[in-house]
C-alpha cells in the first residue's frame, strides 16, 4: 500500500516571501531594489527546485521585463532564451516520457496479450510512482 498525496504543491518559504517583497518594490517603483530581491528568491528557487519549476520560470520572466523596462535588451532577450529553454526541456522529457511508456505498452500487448498480469502491474506501477491516480 502506497500513500498518495494528490495537489499537494509544497512552496519555499523563503523564496516566496522575497519574490513577493521584490514584486510589492517594483509596484511601488523601486526597480532596483525589487530587481535585487528577485534575484535572491531566483536563487532560493533555483537550489530547492531545479531549473524547471514555475516559480524559477516566473522569477526569469519577471527579471527579463525588469531588464528590458531599464533598457538592457540584451539580458532581458538572454532571460527569456533560458526560460524558453527550460519550458522546452520540461515538455520534451514528458514527451518522451509517455511515448516510452506508451511504446511499452505496445509492444506488451503484442507479446503477452491484452489482459496479462505484468502488463497490469506495470500500468500501476508507473501511475503510483508519478501520482496519476
């Protein structure tokens, strides 16, 4: 028996608490000092999550508005390539994810027929380990 947690998003404490202090800076119209603040909660983000998490995506979209509302076009244009990059990256590996699994599921089906007992197991094996259920 596996326990499953389901909508479950855990936050960084740390890191949110800054991105929003960052975003009420830049609404009041202190660029700079918001442009700072992002930065930290972006490397917050980026050391608990990874490179591919909404949050880090969010901080690289806001920080490249930042730069191109100051004028450094070239940064901004450079912020958005890595936050394209990452979205990529995340959708292709699910891409190739499910067409792995679903190339399996093909090929167990050719092999052990329709309605086996590992075909089965395998199908509840790969939705218990990514929480599909």
């Amino acid at each position: 028996m596996f326990p499953i947690v389901k909508h479950l998003n855990p936050k960084a404490a740390d890191g949110n608490i800054l991105y929003q202090k960052g975003q009420h800076c830049i609404s009041q119209g202190y660029m700079k000092d918001g442009q700072i603040m992002i930065q930290e909660a972006l490397g917050l983000f980026t050391s608990v999550y990874g490179n591919v998490h909404a949050d880090v995506i969010s901080s690289y979209r806001l920080l490249a508005r930042l730069d191109y509302i100051q004028g450094n076009h070239t940064e901004a244009i450079e912020k958005q390539h890595k936050v394209s990059f990452f979205l990529l990256t995340h959708y292709c590996f699910w891409a190739l994810l499910t067409t792995h699994f679903c190339f399996s599921r093909l090929i167990s089906r050719f092999v052990f027929g329709f309605k086996n007992y590992t075909k089965i197991s395998k199908v509840i094996k790969f939705y218990i380990y990514f929480n599909l259920f």
